[in-house]
C-alpha cells in the first residue's frame, strides 16, 4: 500500500511504457479505485512524460 506524496520506482507500465526504471512520486490520497482501474497515479517522473496511472505490482517503494 502506498501513501501519497511516497516515491516509488516503476518498474513496468502498461500506461506508458517510457515510465519504466524511472522514479516518481504517488498523488493518490486514497487507495485506487473503480476510476482508474485500480492503477495509482504516479506524477514527477520526466518533463517529457506527464503522471501515469500503474498498478501496485508495476510499483517498487524507494524507502524514501
């Protein structure tokens, strides 16, 4: 489970495949829903890749 403002390392993304190996931050205040298929919005990963959603095992925590 993560929390919001966490950074993660996302190893796999079917949103956008440009997203992978690359670190970001997670905005969801709540755990995902129905809206967006169960995937966590992860934002702050590239100026040339906007937030993406992943699914929880697409998603590494860093520990920071």
């Amino acid at each position: 489970m993560f929390n919001a403002g966490d950074e993660v390392e996302i190893i796999g993304c079917e949103d956008d495949p440009r997203a992978k190996g690359k670190k970001g931050r997670i905005i969801d205040e709540v755990p995902p829903g129905p809206l967006t298929g169960g995937r966590w919005t992860v934002n702050r990963i590239s100026i040339f890749i906007a937030p993406v959603l992943c699914h929880t095992h697409e998603l590494r925590a860093t520990g920071r």
